[in-house]
C-alpha cells in the first residue's frame, strides 16, 4: 500500500532552493517550492527564472583533484545535484574552471523542476513565518530575503541572530604564517573566557612598514557599494582602509595599536604597529585578521595585506569584503541538520546560513534537501563525514567556527569551501621514493590526498546512507 507523504514546503527558488527541492523530489517525496518573483522581485534578481545566477556566470574551478571548489563540484555530481548536471549541460569555455550560459543554466534547472511529478512550484511571496500546518519547511531565501519574511525570522532568533550586512576580515591558512616573525599573544596576557592568555598571533611593523602599509592602503583598488546597498557603516565595521583614510594614526589606535604586547624575536624593540590574528575555526587551521573588514578589489588585498611581516607567504582562505547580505548567527541557531533549533520544523539552507558562494549555497540546499526527505521518509541520514567537502561546510556553519567576543562585527561571517576547514591529514605526504616533500610540491601534494580522502569517504557515506533503491 502507498503511504500519501504530506508535502515539504522549500521557499525560495534560487539555487539552494532548487537543489533543495530536485533532491527531495528525487527521493519521492512531493515538494512545493515558493518563489516570489516575478510577483516581487529582489535588487539584483532581473528574470523570473529559478536558480538566476545575480552575477557572475562562474561556479570557479572544477579542479576535483586541487582545490575545494572543485571539490565539492565533484561530491554534488555523486549526489545527484541538478545545479551540477544543468551547469555541466551549459558550460561554456573558461579554462579550468567551470563557467556556465547564465539563461541556457536558469532555464535547464527550470524545465527540470517543472516537468518533475513531485515538484509544484508556486509563485508568491511568503511574507511571515510559514503556517503552522507546514511541518517541514526549508527557507533558502538568499542574501536578498523579502523585508516581510526576514522581519519574522528576526522576531524568531532576536536582533543578533540575522544580519543584514556582513563585514568579512580575511582569513589566512595558519600554516602560512611565518612563525619566526609573529608570535602568540593576548594582549596584556588577558585569557578571557576560554582563552589562554596566548590566543593571537601578532605581527609586527616598524614605522617605515606602518607609513608603507598605510599607503599601500590609501592607493588600493576599491570596490564601490552596488546602489541597493547603501553605505552600511557602523562604529566598530569600519573598512581599513576607511580607517585610514580618517587619519595616518587611526588604525594604530585602532585594531593595529601596538600595545600590551611584547615581541620575544625582538623583545627590547617596540613595534609602531601590530596586526592582530585570532584563531577563526576549532581545527586551529584558518586565522582571521581582527579587524580588517575591507572593501579593497581581492588582487589589491592579496599584494597589501602580504606587505605585512609574517604574511609574506600568506595563503587566504577568504578576502575580505562587505556586502548586503541576510544571513544567520548559524554556529548559534541551526542544529547539526540545518534545523532552526528554537523550531525544528523550519530549515535553512543555501547563503543565509552563512555560507558564502552559488556553489556552496547549492550545496548547502543538497544537504538540507536530503536531510528533509529523509525525515519525512522516517529514514536516519547522518551528515556527510567532516573529510568532505558537504561535511567540512556544514560543520562549519553549524559547530565548526570559533565565537569570539571582540568588540566589532560579530566573528562569524560568510565562509567559501577551502581546505582550512578540513581536519588534517593523518600523514605528511610523500614522494613515491618516500623522500620528504617540500614546497609547492608539498602543497599539492597534500590537497591531493585531501581529496583522495574526501571522494572516498563520500563514497563510504553514500553506501551507508543511501542505499541504492531495488
Ligand atoms: C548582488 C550579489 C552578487 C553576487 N555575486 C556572486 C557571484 O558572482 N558569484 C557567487 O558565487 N556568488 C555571488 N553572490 C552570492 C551568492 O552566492 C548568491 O547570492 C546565491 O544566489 C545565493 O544562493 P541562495 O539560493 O542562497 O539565494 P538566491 O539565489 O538569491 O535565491 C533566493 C530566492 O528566494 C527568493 N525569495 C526571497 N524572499 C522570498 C520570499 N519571502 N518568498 C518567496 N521567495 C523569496 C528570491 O527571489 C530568490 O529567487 C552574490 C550575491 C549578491 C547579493
């Protein structure tokens, strides 16, 4: 006998949202996604297609051996992802990475949801909390959420749980840190709640370093706010470089003062400056620069920011940046299966989790696609292992990030996929005469294995999961 499934509501129909709801569908489950355009549209959204990519037509690299974009390219494929199979279907040249035709991509995952039995897709707003009689809801309503339904997610998880901004500082891999120059230090030696008295990475500048650093950052390349945005500064989020435009001494009276702090490579000398870093995931592998939220072009903060001694031979895991964005305190408010812990019926999933990106908000839409269906199904589904890219992004977003209490914007920002958020590797790698590797060398070799791992322990996951439907 057929069991009827009562449907799972998905509002939203960008790319999380279309993943989410093709997932679900597929696993045969009905689903009725909510989009609100083209009734109501958003400030960067032009058509009425599902899945619009606002900008760029790029989902970056699709090197699945390499880099974590790729990646997580890669573990979607398995996963059935119809973003992937409708990006793939129209791709066009760009190197290694994979860029898609923005209309040929929106309309393929339309018709694809639309054709699907399971799928119903209701145009409209949905302008408060949804109806009690929804008892599983996912909201994938992106950076651009509708004013009438972030107001009522707001009055769920109060002021400091959404934020309409973000104010992101970059984060660099620990590993590239040049230790024999910075050293661990909190200021005045404080440990604060948690703390140990050691939990920044300093690094210092003499004053020709600061004077140049200061005019590296005045000549910078900045980006301008998009008209929709407005200019959202608020005390305590101001750009560095807005810092510095206030006044050459600004910033060393503000996250660059060189005070409580002494530098044991150079004890006797005073530095006119200090860059601080504090450690951003609980693997200890990213750190972030306290402070230096910045509206510089990427290119510009890569060159500037390794002017800094320590930095020489930084590698970011994210630039920083500050955009109009609707997003979670996740760490904070989603249970491990993307359920809003105060009501679990409701889900989120996609960029107003926090992550940042089309790519891991489809991702993110995979995964609270599947958790959902399998819910519904009364079928147990575990997260994807913390070795994979699904799992690194998620444990991020819902545990991994460290909460600090500095003054300034809240520590946790929107995260891309990088390999800072996996646990290391269990082993150095090694060449095949099992001679130590070094360098450059070294480094792929080591995202090599990451990804090794990360395919296989998918695979792993996959079989314990999902099992194939006889
Ligand atoms: C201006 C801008 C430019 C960006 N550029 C890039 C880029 O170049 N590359 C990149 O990787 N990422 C970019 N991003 C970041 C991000 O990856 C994308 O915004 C991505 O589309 C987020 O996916 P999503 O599914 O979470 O949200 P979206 O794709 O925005 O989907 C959300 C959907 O929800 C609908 N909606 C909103 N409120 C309601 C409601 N109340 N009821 C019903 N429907 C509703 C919207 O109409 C929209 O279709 C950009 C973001 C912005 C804002």
């Amino acid at each position: 006998m057929t069991q009827t499934l009562s449907p799972i509501h998905v509002i939203g129909g960008g790319l999380a949202g279309s993943e989410a709801a093709w997932q679900i569908a597929e696993a045969g489950v009905p689903v009725v996604l909510h989009e609100m355009r083209p009734e109501r549209m958003t400030d960067a959204h032009k058509t009425q297609g599902l899945a619009e990519l606002v900008c760029s037509n790029s989902f970056r690299s699709d090197d699945a051996s390499t880099n974590a974009v790729g990646l997580i390219h890669a573990e979607m494929r398995k996963l059935g992802s119809l973003i992937m199979a409708s990006g793939d279907a129209h791709q066009v040249p760009a190197g290694s990475a994979l860029a898609v035709d923005r209309d040929g991509f929106s309309d393929a995952v339309t018709a694809a949801l639309a054709a699907h039995p399971k799928v119903t897709i209701a145009r409209g707003e949905i302008t408060g909390l949804p109806p009690a009689e929804w008892d599983s809801v996912i909201i994938a309503t992106g950076p651009l959420t509708s004013p009438a339904l972030a107001d009522a997610v707001r009055g769920l998880t109060g002021e400091d749980g959404l934020a309409f901004f973000d104010a992101i500082a970059p984060i660099v891999h620990f590993d590239s840190i040049d230790m024999s120059k910075a050293w661990f230090q909190s200021r005045y030696d404080k440990a604060g709640p948690g703390g140990t008295g050691a939990d920044y990475i300093n690094c210092p500048l003499d004053r020709d370093q600061y004077e140049a650093f200061i005019d590296a950052l005045l000549a910078g390349d900045k980006t301008e706010f998009k008209e929709f945005e407005g200019t959202p500064y608020f005390d305590g989020c101001l750009p560095v470089e807005v810092m510095a435009e206030r006044g050459r001494e600004t910033l060393r009276h503000g996250p660059m003062k060189p005070v409580g702090l002494t530098n044991p490579h150079n004890p006797t000398v005073k530095p006119y400056g200090i860059v601080q870093l504090r450690q951003d995931n609980a693997l200890g592998t990213l750190y972030n620069m306290v402070g230096f939220q910045t509206k510089l072009k990427y290119g510009a903060q890569a060159d500037i920011f390794r002017m800094i001694p320590g930095l020489e031979q930084a590698v970011f895991a994210r630039l920083g940046g500050i955009h109009r964005n609707t997003y979670l305190n996740s760490p904070k408010l989603l249970d491990g299966g993307l359920r809003l812990k105060a009501q679990p019926r409701l889900r989120f999933a996609g960029q107003i989790t926090g992550c940042e990106g089309y790519v891991e908000s489809a991702a993110v839409g995979l995964m609270a696609g599947r958790f959902a269906a399998a819910e519904r199904l009364g079928k147990d589904i575990a997260p994807p292992p913390a070795t994979t890219a699904l799992g690194a992004l998620l444990g991020h977003i819902t545990g991994g990030h460290i909460v600090t209490i500095d003054a300034g914007p809240r520590s946790f920002q929107p995260m891309n996929i990088n390999f800072g958020l996996f646990p290391p590797l269990d082993r150095a790698p090694k060449a095949e005469d099992g001679k130590r590797l070094r360098g450059k060398d070294k480094t792929i070799a080591k995202k090599k294995m990451l990804t090794a791992r990360a395919l296989s322990d998918l695979d792993g996951w996959i079989e314990r999961n999902l099992p194939p439907q006889i």
